[in-house]
C-alpha cells in the first residue's frame, strides 16, 4: 500500500497548492514535505526535487504575472519508422476495445492494454497546458497539478485549487464527469506509484521539465520534449511487449473531442478511428445507462463524427495516417482484421493465448433489431442514415 495515510498527505498536498498559488512558497515547500513524508511513496528526494523546480518557477511568473510571445510552432518531431505510436481512437461502445484486445495479441507489439491514457487530454493534461504555455504562472500552476495528481497520486480527486490572479476562474472539477473522469486518473497513479519503473517516469518527467524551463519559450520547449515523454509515458504504463518498436494505446486523445494541439508534434503515429452503427451503439449505451435519451445521442454522435472529419480537414489529423476501422466488418471478416495488421505492421505473429474473441464480439452487431423501443431506432435511422452499417 502505496498511500498508508492517504487522507493525510493528500491534505497537506492541496494545501501546499494552495499556499503556492498564493505566492507562499516557503509554506508550499513545508506542506508538499509533509505530504510525502506521510506517503509510503519511494524516490522522496526526487519528487521534492522536481516540485522545487516546479515551484520556483511558478513563484517567479507569480510575482513578474507576465505574457509570453507567441511563437510559430510549425516544426514536427518524427520517431524512428520502429518507434511509431498507434492511436486506437473511439468514442464510447465504438469498438475501440476490440480493436485493442485484437491488437494484443500481435506479439511484437507493446500495448497499454484497455486502459485509457488521458494524460494528453484531462482536465489539466498536456493539450490543457500547451495552450496556455502563453501564461507562464498560469502553465506552471496547471503543471503542478498535473504533478501531484497524475503522477504521484497524492491530491484528493476533486479537490478545489484557486487559481492565480491572472486568470480566476471555477476549476472543471465542478462538472460530474470531470469529477469522475479526475477520480480515475488519480487512482491509476496510485496503482502504479512505487512500482520498479516509477523511479524512470519520475526522471522522465524531471527531463522533460528541465527542456522546458531552459527553453526561451514554453511552447517551443514542449514541442521538442513531447516525442520523447510521451513514449515513455506510454512505456510506463504498458502491460506487454518489449519496450521496443510501435506502442499501441486506447483514447489517448478521444475520437471527435476537439484537443489534438499537440497531436502533430507526438511523433509518428497511426490513427485508427473506430466507427459503429449508431443504432447498435445507442443500443449498448442505453443498456449500460450511459444514455437514456436519443435525442441528445443523435446530437452527440453526430457532432464527434463531424469533429473527426473536421480535424482532418484542418490538418491537425495526418490523412494519410488514418486507417479507419468499422467495428461490424472488424468482428465479422477475418480477412478485414488480416488486411489491418498487414497495414499497421511491416512483419507480426500471434501469441498463442487469445484475448479477442470474435465469436463473442460478432454478438454485438443488429443488436438494435431486438431493442424494445424501435422508436427511437427509427429516429436514428432517419436523423444519422449516412452512419448506419450497410
């Protein structure tokens, strides 16, 4: 147990927050200790040392409360052909799980599994913070926060932090989802706060602190270490394979949300959006009571899918990368899943041990035609029929 007084050390961290926000360093200093000293967490020395750094530097955009320049951030950063990312995209019942658990059982694959990486797009995740990279006092406060939360686990999910004079506003913590959507995150760090590789993710993250603080600018600084802390943090975080060649992972960025900023600066990647017959899908939402009224799915659906498009549109989604998958033709065609891997892998072979069965997932396709209210399926049809499988 990682969090032997967890209640404990997560007050004294928001309270240290607290305290650095409002320009009281020292005391910040004193209460972040006093949290880790009362966390069982391993490396203390390092994770003070990288809270130093962090708060020195919000203490000195606090007190200077200056703007950066803006700067034109049009240089990508490639991997090598063998360190490619493969982006998994969905939005909720789409398929993505599937995908996931196919791709497991390639054998020279690395993969996070179906965990969902949110650490480019939570609430105070990296998109969150290259786009206020412009505030410095404003970046290094999210940047603290980011911290203490998703990597060391040691804030309470939820929790209020007043933000600085340069921009007051109520955190998202206020909505339910972000409320739960922070739970989770902070509960996989402390699942994974104090293994052996910790001590790699601390220092990773320590390096790509220091290329930003030793950069002229925030952004630029951001963009030249993403490539590399990425990979890593994905590494971290995977559950099979060698450390070596393509990573595959599950939503890191979210299918038709509207937060892929950093996404051409990552490396190279592979996007596979994956796509479901909405009636199907509406069905399986309603069944698990993640929605209950059509309308407002129709709205939904239909706006993540034009986001999808309208992402590649504005060039912040790669074309060429994209290999998109229909959930029916994936469960259903061995040779549409044959055809996949033949375009995501120069060479694979199979473990023996299967994870995705599709003898189990082909049940999920028309299950809309035994759905009790065919109203509302033949509303879907109507409204979104450019969307319906076959």
């Amino acid at each position: 147990m990682i969090f032997s007084s967890e209640n404990i050390s997560s007050n004294y961290c928001d309270t240290a927050l607290r305290h650095l926000f409002d320009g009281s360093i020292n005391s910040a200093r004193q209460k972040f200790t006093d949290a880790v000293k009362n966390s069982n967490l391993p490396n203390q020395e390092l994770i003070l040392e990288i809270f130093e750094i962090i708060a020195l530097n919000y203490y000195k955009s606090y007190k200077k409360n200056y703007v950066t320049q803006k700067q034109n951030n049009d240089t990508t950063f490639k991997n090598s052909r063998n360190d490619y990312l493969i982006l998994i995209e969905g939005m909720n019942a789409s398929g993505s799980t599937a995908v996931s658990e196919y791709l497991f059982d390639v054998e020279n694959v690395n993969t996070t599994g179906n965990l969902s990486m949110r650490f480019l797009r939570s609430a105070y995740g990296l998109n969150y913070l290259f786009q206020v990279s412009q505030f410095p006092a404003l970046f290094f406060q999210g940047l603290s926060i980011y911290y203490t939360k998703y990597i060391l686990g040691l804030s309470k999910p939820g929790s209020f932090i007043k933000k600085p004079r340069l921009e007051r506003l109520i955190l998202p913590w206020k909505s339910s989802k972000r409320q739960i959507d922070d739970e989770r995150e902070i509960k996989i760090a402390r699942k994974y706060a104090g293994t052996p590789s910790f001590i790699l993710l601390l220092n990773c993250f320590k390096k790509f602190l220091n290329t930003i603080v030793q950069s002229d600018n925030i952004a630029s600084g951001i963009i030249k270490a993403l490539p590399g802390y990425v990979r890593s943090v994905l590494i971290y975080y995977c559950i099979k394979g060698t450390l070596h060649g393509p990573i595959a992972t599950r939503n890191m960025l979210r299918l038709g949300t509207r937060n892929k900023h950093l996404l051409p600066y990552i490396g190279d990647y592979l996007y596979i959006p994956c796509f479901r017959d909405p009636r199907s899908q509406y069905v399986d939402l309603f069944n698990t009571n993640r929605v209950k009224n059509v309308y407002k799915f129709i709205t939904q659906y239909r706006k993540l899918r034009n986001n999808f498009y309208k992402d590649v549109d504005e060039g912040l989604i790669i074309d060429k990368n994209i290999i998109s998958v229909q959930f029916e033709d994936f469960v259903s065609s061995t040779q549409y899943r044959i055809d996949l891997l033949d375009k995501l892998f120069d060479n694979y072979s199979f473990c023996q041990d299967k994870i995705f069965n599709p003898d189990v997932s082909i049940n999920n396709i028309d299950k809309f035609s035994k759905f009790k209210n065919q109203k509302d399926i033949k509303l879907i049809e109507h409204e979104l029929h450019e969307f319906l499988w076959r």
